[in-house]
C-alpha cells in the first residue's frame, strides 16, 4: 500500500474489475480501499491480540502501534485529508489543558461539532454533492463522539460539584496526548468506530478488568466458576464474520432491485394501488440497511478480534462480546415500537447522544436530542427532514405505547394482535421517517412527503391521535375486567428517553 497526498488508487482496478460487473454496482476506489484497509485490520487485530497483549508489552507500546496503524489506515483511504483527524483532535485537546473542568465539555462539544460541520459543507456543497460512498467526515463523527464524551466524562469525574453524573464510567484524571490520540485514532476505530468510553478503551490497552467488570465478576461469579479473565473472542469473531458475509450478498443481490428513488415516482405512482406502495415501501427502505449491518458488525468484528468488547459473562457462563457492539439484527427487524427500533439500532451512538443532550439538556430533550443528532450527521436537507420528523413519531408513538400497551398484557391472544399491528405500523412509521435520510435532496424528499400515500407531519399527528382513539375503544370492549373498569389515559411522562 502506497500514501499520496490523495486517496490511494492502488486498489482501483478492482472497483472496475469485470468480476464485478455481474453486480451491476459502479463501486468507487473509496470504497475498495475502506473494505481492504477494514480486512487488514481485522488481520493485524489478532497479531495485535496475540503478540502485543498486555501481559507481554506495555501500555506505551500498545498505544503507538495502535495509533501509527490507524493514522496510515486513515492515509490511504482519504490522503491528506486525513490531516482533519489530528487538527480536530489536537484543537480539543488544547481547549481541554487551557480551559476549566467546569466548561470544558461545554466548549469541545461545540468546537468538535462545528469543525465536524465546517467540514460535512464543504465537502456537500463545494465537492461532490450526493456521493455515499466513503468520505473523510465519516471518521471524523465518531472522533467527534469520542471527544465530547471524554471531555463529558472528565467534567463529570472532577467537577464535584457537578448535580448530574450522568457517564457509566466518570474519568478521573486528564489524558496524556499519546493516550488521547490513542482513543480518536486507534487503527481498530478509525474508518467505522464505534465510539466507546475512555477508561473502557484504557481498560483495554492496560489490560485491566474495567470496573463494571469487577462488579460483574465479584457479584456474579463469587464461587469462582470462570478464572479466566481474558476469553478468547474466536468464536464470536466468526459468527460476526458470517454475518457480515450473509449482509452483504443480500446487499449485493437486492439493492439494485428496490430502488428508494421508485417511491417518487410518476409512472410507479400513477400504475401501481395503494397496498403495493406500501409494502414497496418497506421493501425499498429493508434493502438499505445490511449495508449498515456490515459495515457495523465487522468493525465489531475487529474490535473483538484485538480483544476489546469483553463484556462480562452471561448467567449460563459464556463470554459476552458486545460492550461495543451497534446494533441488534433481530431486535431491529421485530422491533414492536419506535422505541425499540431506534434501542437496537447504531446503539453506541443512541448512548452518546443520550449521555450529551438528552440526560443533560433542561428543555425539551427529545427534540435537543433529535436536531444535536440531524448536526452531527451531516449538512443534506434530508437528515433534518428525517430527524424533525422523528421528534413527532417519537412522541406520538412515546404517548401510544404508555397509554394503550398495558391494557393488552392480560391477554396472550390479545398482546400477539398488539404485536403484529404495532411491528406494521413501526416499520412504516420507520420508512415514512426515513426515506428523506437516503434521499437527501429537498425536492424529492418534500415530493415524497406530499404523496397521497402519507400525509403530512401536522396531520400525520392528527391521525396518530384517532388511531389512539380507535384503540381506546377497542381496549374498553375486550379489555375491561368483570367489574367493567378501565384505567384513564395519561400523557407519557420524561421516563426514559426515545433517541
């Protein structure tokens, strides 16, 4: 592999390669070079697990070869523009040795997220507006959650006099440079992350049980059942494997298929009935996300296969690997509630943004939250279509589920007819939210929204309220009991958050 001030085009016959023709997908130099550089450093991880464990090297070692592998990963797939990982992290880290612990949080988040910004518009508007396939901002969002949730945690653990301590793991002392771009940079998280916690990753490289781990160990496993503190991550690595593999030939063989863009249009609109939309709808939008699952689940798989991710052990005794894992297939494919759609899915970013905004922010968190997330994603007009849209699905669905669920629980016939028309309506309420995200522009996505097949957002409300009703009084004929009561409807209250 070879560095130039532009991405590396060494891998660029494969991307024209007629072996991929068949596929009918134009793939771009970009994206060969993050699946390649991915594998290598799925292959360099074991090395890294095995011959630079901690019981064999020192933490210094491990946090050099981990950074210099991550920063050339970082050269060859975006050139010099990678230059943006170091200037972002340095510009934070000089804010949090000049600034007090009391603000500190408070201003990398906003120096982080504008330069993420700065960087997402000119990349949109001045270069190559409309391109998905890899581009230097992607990696600067996860250094960007990785910054303002060290910077969160700092505050949290020397700030004592701080009301809400809201991290899992509160850090109690500055990094050192070496060990902060250690965490931004390591070569295991550069290209797809996920984000974790500081002292879950210095856990890591130190080769220290973390403290939830302990706790774990000392209240779960007292009669010293499991002695081994480091289990081997093999197995889990290939069933990750396995999965990426099964994600992306579905991909592969559908995404050509159900085009999201047929949902506009005319001819599709003026010939095909009412269901058939629909249900192309839920198609158009399933065929998107194993792209998703593979690129999530293999950076997972590169993560374990250094050895970072143990979580603990399950009550049966086997090892867990998904302290940072991003999502939960089965979970999100069967989610029953946008809750539970939304729990399972890019899960580490879900905690960030729960930590930053929605635990900490006095006045509607739930829309702070949603607008903070349609930031940090990016400058496309339809990420905040999607994510102003989310605020009222949320909330909507938030008031739906607290107030019409419990009444359907004394019943196994009638929680299984709750199920089935509530996964319906999550998974249209997710591709009505959704689609503006993978269609990006203003135009298609308002078109999108005007069709006679949804309504707008304000009536969307509307009808979301009579559906409500509508339960209601289905719950008042076959949920009554012998006295023929039936509990009052209340507003959900700020209980648990819906990111």
């Amino acid at each position: 592999m070879c560095i130039s001030p532009s991405p590396s085009i060494l891998l660029s016959p494969f991307a024209t390669s007629p072996s991929l023709s068949f596929l009918h997908l134009p793939l771009s130099f970009l994206q060969v070079n993050f699946v390649v550089c991915q594998l290598f450093a799925l292959l360099t991880a074991f090395g890294f697990r095995l011959y630079l464990h901690p019981s064999k090297t020192s933490p210094f070692v491990r946090h050099v070869v981990a950074t210099l592998l991550g920063f050339y990963f970082a050269l060859f797939c975006f050139g010099w523009y990678a230059l943006h990982f170091l200037v972002q992290s340095g510009l934070t880290y000089g804010i949090m040795i000049l600034t007090g612990v009391e603000h500190m949080h408070k201003y990398c988040l906003v120096v982080a997220l504008g330069y993420l910004s700065f960087c997402q518009i000119t990349r949109v508007y001045v270069f190559d507006y409309g391109m998905y396939s890899a581009d230097f901002t992607g990696p600067m969002m996860v250094i960007t959650q990785k910054i303002t949730s060290l910077t969160f945690e700092i505050h949290d653990g020397l700030c004592y006099d701080c009301l809400c301590v809201s991290s899992i793991l509160p850090c109690r002392r500055m990094p050192s440079l070496l060990e902060y771009f250690s965490y931004n940079c390591n070569f295991m998280g550069i290209l797809a992350g996920p984000t974790c916690s500081y002292n879950d990753y210095i856990a890591f490289i130190e080769g220290t049980p973390c403290r939830r781990h302990r706790d774990q160990q000392t209240n779960g496993k007292a009669n010293g059942r499991h002695k081994q503190t480091d289990p081997s991550p093999n197995i889990e690595v290939v069933r990750k494997l396995a999965t990426c593999f099964f994600s992306l030939m579905v991909f592969l063989s559908v995404c050509k298929v159900f085009p999201v863009e047929r949902n506009i249009d005319d001819d599709f609109i003026a010939t095909t009935p009412f269901y058939a939309q629909v249900v192309y709808l839920y198609l158009s939008m399933l065929t998107t996300r194993p792209k998703y699952y593979f690129v999530w689940t293999l950076a997972d798989a590169i993560n374990n296969a250094a050895g970072f991710g143990f979580n603990g052990y399950t009550s049966d005794g086997s090892p867990r690997w998904d302290l940072i894992s991003n999502l939960r297939i089965t979970d999100i494919e069967f989610a029953t509630s946008f809750k539970m759609f939304l729990d399972n899915w890019n899960i580490q970013t879900a905690h960030w943004l729960k930590r930053v905004c929605y635990e900490r922010c006095p006045y509607n968190p739930t829309a702070a939250t949603f607008i903070l997330s349609a930031m940090w994603h990016g400058a496309y007009p339809g990420y905040y279509l999607t994510f102003l849209t989310g605020i009222v699905v949320t909330l909507a669905a938030r008031a739906m589920r607290h107030n019409v669920r419990p009444h359907f629980l004394g019943s196994p016939s009638h929680k299984l007819v709750y199920d089935v028309i509530t996964w319906a309506g999550t998974q249209i309420a997710i591709c009505y939210t959704v689609v503006p995200f993978v269609l990006l522009s203003v135009g298609p996505s308002m078109k999108f929204y005007s069709l006679p097949l949804f309504p707008p957002n304000i009536t969307m409300v509307i009808m979301a309220k009579r559906f409500y009703f509508c339960l209601f009084l289905f719950c008042t004929i076959v949920c009554t009991d012998e006295r023929g009561t039936f509990g009052h409807l209340e507003i959900a209250t700020k209980d648990e958050p819906d990111l």
